[in-house]
C-alpha cells in the first residue's frame, strides 16, 4: 500500500510519532530532560516533540528509535516499511510454504509454492 498524499496529515503524523516516543519513553522510566540530552535539544522542544507541535529530524528521530528501543512498526505503520527480499531455493519438484511475519499487523501472509511455479 502506497502512501496516500491526498489523506496525509502531517500534523497527525507529527501527533502519532510523538505519542509512540512519549509511550517508549515512560516505559523505559525515562524523563523528557534524559531524552532532550541524548539528542542535544532542550526539555521544551523535545516535549513539543512529544505533542507534535515541535518538528523532528530524520537524525534526531532515528537517535531516539535507538535510545527508546522503539520497534519501526511503532513509529512507521508497517505499509511504509520497506518490504525485505526474500529468496527461497528449492529442488525440482520440492514444495516450499513460506510464512511472512509482518510485525504490528494484524493477519500474516502465507505463500505456497508449487512444484514447477517461480521461486520468489
């Protein structure tokens, strides 16, 4: 699923990643002053951050996914992850079952090939 430019909210998304680093960042016990240092901000703008109301760089939220052990799932929803090769090898007439996991979605996909059909 591509991303849908003409429903993306900006201000949303500033909204929802803030939420996700304010929910990683109480879990782990931490406060907003230990996350403003990591990233060599201050307490207001990182709390900004936290409410989506201070912008974010790519650095900076990538800096906090690592110190907040973050899953990507948590801050990207999982159709604009980069979608991971995969290369499965078989003998003729060998049968392969492949199970994808995607983490934080709901329902996996499962792919059956058959003898004589493409190795993906």
């Amino acid at each position: 699923m591509a991303l849908d430019i003409e429903s993306y909210n900006p201000y949303r998304r500033s909204r929802e990643i803030g939420e996700a680093l304010a929910r990683a960042r109480r879990r782990l016990g931490l406060t907003q002053d230990e996350c403003a240092n990591h990233i060599g901000t201050s307490r207001k703008r990182y709390g900004g951050i936290e409410r989506g109301v201070s912008r974010i760089s790519a650095v900076e939220l990538e800096q906090l996914v690592a110190f907040l052990q973050i899953p990507p799932y948590d801050v990207w929803p999982a159709h604009l992850i980069a979608p991971h090769t995969i290369q499965v090898r078989a003998r003729p007439g060998e049968s392969v079952f492949v199970i994808i996991e995607n983490p934080g979605t709901p329902s996996n996909t499962e792919s059956k090939n058959e003898p004589g059909e493409p190795h993906l």
